[in-house]
C-alpha cells in the first residue's frame, strides 16, 4: 500500500473515530441527564459541546447544559449556557421557557416576559407561559402588599453548606428536624444531582437558657451514605417519615419514603414505607412526606401518572390498619409546573411548593385552605416569605405565626439552600389623642375616657397632665369610648379593630364644650343681609347636633351677634331671624325643641379678647373688648377683622337638667 493511501486511511480512520467519540460523549451526557444526573451531566455535556462538528450538535449540548444548570439553581451559568444555544440555532422553543423561568428567579422581568410571550406564541394552550406573564406584570403590585411576617437568616442551623426543609417537633416546639450537606454525617457519597455531599438529617434543641444548641446528625440507622430527605413527624414525636434517594449509576435516581419509630432516645431500623397496592406501579418519585395531626392522612410529592403535569401532590388515607390508594390533590392546588414539599397544619390547611401557580419566580410558598364545601382555595404567602429564588419547606410552632422556612436567595451563585425564620407579631392596636378645652385649647387632664368594648370590657382612663392619653386595644373588637369632664359637655367616638391583621395606632382628638361660657360656632354662613342657613354651615351644624344628641340633658340658647355696621333695630332683628334659623335647622335634625332657644343680640355684646384671638391676631391684646369706639381707632384692614370676629353664631348651656316628656 503505497504511502499517501495510509496517510489517507488513517485520516479517514481518526475522522471516523472522531464521530464516534462524539456521538458517544452526547449520549452518556443525555443518559446522565435522563437519570437526573445534573451535577455529572455538567462534564459530560462540556465534553461533548468541545466534541460537536456540527452547529446543531454544539446547540443541542449547551441547551443541556444549560438544563442541568437550571436544575441545580445555578441561574447564572444556566442563562450563558443557554444563550450559547441560541447562537448555535437550536430550534426547540422550550428554550425560551426555560430562559424566562430563570430570568424570572434572578429579578429580570423583562428579560422574562419576552421568553414567556415567545413561547406563548408558538404554544398559545401554556398555562406555565400564561401565569409567567402574570407575575411579571403583577410583581411591582405584589410587592407593596404586606405580609405582616418578618424573615431573617437562622445562623444556628446554618453551615457553609446546604440545609433544607426544617421540622418543628413538639408542643413546645423546642426540637428541630433538617437535612443538611454539612461535614460530619454518615453521607460520604457526592451526589450525582447537585455534585454536593449527600444530605443527612439533624436536629436541634433549645436548651435551658433559651438557645438553640449546635446542630448534631441523627444517632443510629436513619441516616445512610445515600441521600436523607424531608422529614415529618407525629405529634408526639414518636414515628417519623422520611424521603431517600439512592442513587444507582446508570439508573433513575428514584426517591422513596421510609418510615421508622423511636424507642426512649433511639430511632429503630427504617423500613420501607409501601404506598402502592401490588396492582399499581411504582413511581419514579415518592418524596417530602407530610403527616396529618391525626395521622390519618400522608400527603406527598410524586410525579406518578393521572397528574396535571410535573410532579404533584398526592394524599392517602388510613382506614384501620391499612392505607387508600393515592388520590390527586386536584387541580386547585396542582398545576402543569411541580408542586413540592406538602405540609399539613390543623385540620384545614395545606401549604407547600410551587413553580406553577403564578409567583414571584422560582419555587413559592403557598397556603392552601379547605372550604366545608371541599375546595381548596390557594394563595401565594407574599413577602417576605417568598422571593424570586426557591422558597419551599415551611414549619410552623404550634398554634403560632412563626417557624422556619427553606430559601436560596441569599446564594445566587451557587444556589445553595439555608434555613430562614420567620414570625407575625400579633398586631397591636392603640388609641391616642389629646383632650382639650374647645375654648381655649387648654389641655383637660381631670377628664375621663370610658371605653366598652362587645367583649364585654369595660375601662377607665385618665390622661395625662398635657391631656395626652394612650390606650391598648384588643383585636377583634367593636369600641365605643365616651369622654367627659366636671363643667364639660360630654363627647363620644367609636373604634373598630375586627378585621384587622396589620397593627394600627387610631388617633382621636377630644375638644370638650365648657358649660360655663358661651361656645363660637365656626363657618356658619349667612349670605349678606339674609338669615338662611346656607349649606356650607351644615358641617359645624351636624357636630353641634351630635354634641346635643349625645348630653340629652342639656338645654341650650343659640345667639346670634352682627358687626357694628348698621342702625341697632336692624341689627337685632336681623341677629334674631338667623338664631332662630339655626334653632329651625336643629329641629330639622330630630333635637327637641323644648331644648332650644334663640335670641339676636345684634351688635350689643362685642368680643372679649382672650389668649387664643390674641396669639392668632397680633395687633390684639388679651382682655381688648372689640366696641365700636375701640375698632376705629385701628386701621382700616384690622377693623375688618375685628368686625369678622364680632359676627359670630354661639351657643350656650342654659340647663343640665332636661328631661324628655
């Protein structure tokens, strides 16, 4: 064979094995991923891109890639992968899906609208591209609404590693239950999905002083070199439920449920807990139990066939010694997306994970509550809880608004998982303000505040000494306050807290109306010359109405003062017609007119100054009287004032003692 044929074979031969090389690097990437591999997948797929001849090979792998990324919360190097597909034209539209999913859990709803309108218009029936669009155009909404719950990062269940899905056990809820990558477990194995250490589960107790002690790995054959996950317990910490995942090379990593019992301090041999009946199959994934309080119900993860897409949450039932086949939790709280970590509290709630109900990105939590007609009724937790990263595996103290809960939003980049607290301080409710006298502005610190509630409580308060008081409400309560003073016309208010959920301090200010001197009427308006009421007076009216209706004893004289323009039987008359028209409007409104009388005073009874005109108007002094001779000696533009604060409308008690016939 002459030289240049074997030079040519060999080319032929290495190009050939080439080709094979890389047909065989994406097929053992593609199987890694199919197992759910991830973390594997990740070298198999670089290798196999370096491999590619073809654009559409090169598009194919970074897609994948892109995928495992995704699946490991690495959103950052999931976008980059992903783009790279995209120049290499890779043709399936779930790309654009994907990119938007991502987009979405790293804040960018731009970017994740655009993804979610693209895959839209290709598949118009996508519920996941419809509730993706609806979150970001409600999120800057979402955002303003409050929670009332406040978050923090727990320092003492967190490492350097990961942990995830926190358990409250007992009533004292003073023992917690985690998973955990940390060092120091029985797991040694990395695993083949993220490419961290196996979990193990911990736990946690507060001890005397009220701290929560350094996190300890189970003691005895719970934990394994395989994969421990979610964790539920019994009420009386006695059985446990778990998840394992063991991970078999070149196989699915299926996930299962264990259950064990402890005996005094130690937890016995697990045993495989069987949900299927022989005539059902078994599932590719049995994972995150949850336990009813009453034990009777296990709800679950499982992406078992009749679903609504992804992985959904399934329940069975105990029926005296044995367990119901698996029943969906139906399409109000399952959707097309993965619904993840169940957990059940009281006898009506259900909360758990979601990426398919719209959300802020990501998983979100949410509460899922059962109707006595038998619906569920799902809604998102909010914010703080959830976020734009993953947030899922909530616990509750019992009876109680606080817990703990599962987030990767303070790791962006490696996606790892922490444990976050959380609590809803009970709202608290106050009533505050200031009593004064509505003279002058005096504070009033011998007055009383009498305060009942439809609870049947029923107080007494006293300001302070500047008239300020602060009084504690109860939630859920109708109030009705009265104020009163010696020598004071009484007033009333009512406060109402039912139904609210935020904390709120209500602010009521008291002007009490002295029974010794008469009482200014403000912005009672008569037209020039007229005595009508006109409508812009129905205001002040309306007050002086409730004042009367609320002291029903009380008897008064209404009087009417003019300037000193005009002849003084005009003026009489003309003061007398507008008393007796604000007495006619009084009547009007239902006040018995064996209360009231009227009389015109014209221009016979000028103004005293007192310390309130004299602070408002400077060119006033305390104790001026506002006679005609007095006014002309100011300038022109002051005696229109002073003429202003001599055409008044008063009142004033002329009786304590009525009593209706």
């Amino acid at each position: 064979m002459g030289l240049k044929k074997i030079i040519l074979l060999s080319a032929l031969i290495v190009l050939a094995l080439s080709g094979c090389k890389t047909s065989t690097a994406y097929k053992k990437a593609v199987k890694r991923f199919e197992t759910g591999e991830y973390s594997r997948a990740v070298a198999s797929f670089r290798t196999a891109t370096r491999r590619a001849k073809t654009p559409e090979e090169k598009g194919k792998s970074n897609y994948y890639l892109g995928e495992c990324y995704r699946l490991n919360q690495q959103n950052i190097k999931a976008l980059s992968a992903y783009r790279a597909a995209l120049r290499y034209k890779f043709a399936d539209s779930i790309i654009f899906l994907q990119m938007a999913d991502v987009s979405l859990k790293m804040g960018n709803t731009r970017d994740a609208k655009t993804g979610f309108k693209i895959y839209l218009e290709k598949h118009p029936e996508s519920q996941r591209a419809i509730n993706g669009i609806i979150s970001c155009d409600s999120l800057a909404i979402w955002a303003k609404e409050t929670t009332g719950y406040k978050v923090e990062l727990f320092k003492s269940f967190n490492s350097r590693k990961s942990e995830a899905c926190p358990v409250i056990v007992g009533k004292e809820a003073d023992l917690v239950y985690f998973n955990s990558t940390r060092d120091g477990g029985k797991s040694l194995k990395t695993s083949r999905i993220t490419g961290l250490k196996n979990n193990d589960i911990y736990s946690s107790r507060i001890d005397s002083k009220g701290r929560w002690l350094t996190p300890e790995p189970l003691v005895g054959p719970i934990n394994t070199p395989d994969d421990e996950g979610a964790v539920t317990v019994s009420p009386d910490g006695k059985v446990m439920y778990y998840s394992i995942c063991r991970q078999i090379p070149g196989k699915s990593n299926g996930v299962e449920i264990y259950r064990t019992e402890r005996s005094g301090a130690l937890w016995g041999a697990p045993q495989k807990f069987k949900i299927f009946t022989d005539s059902i199959a078994d599932s590719l994934v049995l994972a995150h139990p949850a336990l009813s309080a009453d034990e009777n119900v296990l709800f679950f993860a499982s992406d078992l066939k009749g679903g609504y897409g992804g992985k959904d949450i399934w329940f069975i039932k105990k029926m005296g010694d044995k367990w119901t086949d698996p029943e969906n939790a139906g399409p109000q709280i399952n959707t097309s997306g993965d619904e993840l970590y169940p957990v059940v509290r009281g006898s009506n709630r259900l909360y758990f994970a979601s990426n398919g109900h719209p959300g802020f990105g990501g998983l979100d939590l949410f509460c899922a509550v059962l109707s006595d007609s038998g619906q569920w009724h799902v809604s998102n937790m909010g914010i703080p809880i959830n976020s734009n990263a993953d947030d899922f595996g909530i616990t509750f103290a019992p009876n109680e608004e606080r817990g703990f809960f599962t987030s990767n939003r303070a790791d962006k980049i490696r996606g790892y998982d922490h444990i976050y607290s959380f609590i809803k301080p009970e709202a608290k409710f106050e009533l505050s303000g200031i009593i004064t006298d509505s003279g002058s502005g005096n504070p009033l610190p011998d007055a009383n505040i009498r305060i009942i509630g439809n609870d049947g409580s029923n107080e007494k308060y006293s300001p302070k000494r500047d008239g300020k008081f602060t009084i504690a409400l109860k939630k859920g309560v109708d109030y009705v306050y009265l104020v009163s003073a010696k020598g004071y016309l009484n007033d009333k208010a009512e406060v109402s807290t039912t139904g609210l959920k935020e904390s709120k301090i209500f602010t009521q200010n008291f002007s009490l109306t002295s029974v010794r001197k008469p009482v200014r009427l403000n912005n009672i308006f008569f037209e020039f010359g007229k005595w009508d009421v006109t409508t812009g007076s129905a205001a002040e009216l309306d007050k002086l109405v409730k004042n009367l209706s609320e002291n029903a004893n009380i008897s008064i004289e209404i009087s009417a003062h003019t300037d000193m323009v005009g002849n003084d039987a005009y003026n009489l008359d003309l003061s007398a017609k507008r008393a007796q028209s604000v007495v006619n409007y009084l009547i009007s409104k239902g006040i018995n007119s064996n209360r009231l009388t009227s009389k015109g005073y014209g221009k016979s009874v000028p103004v005293s100054i007192d310390k309130e005109w004299s602070e408002k108007y400077k060119f006033l002094k305390e104790g001026d009287v506002l006679t005609p001779e007095f006014i002309l000696t100011l300038p022109l533009d002051q005696q229109e004032i002073a003429n202003q604060i001599n055409r008044r409308t008063e009142f004033r008690v002329t009786s304590t003692s009525f009593k209706a016939k």
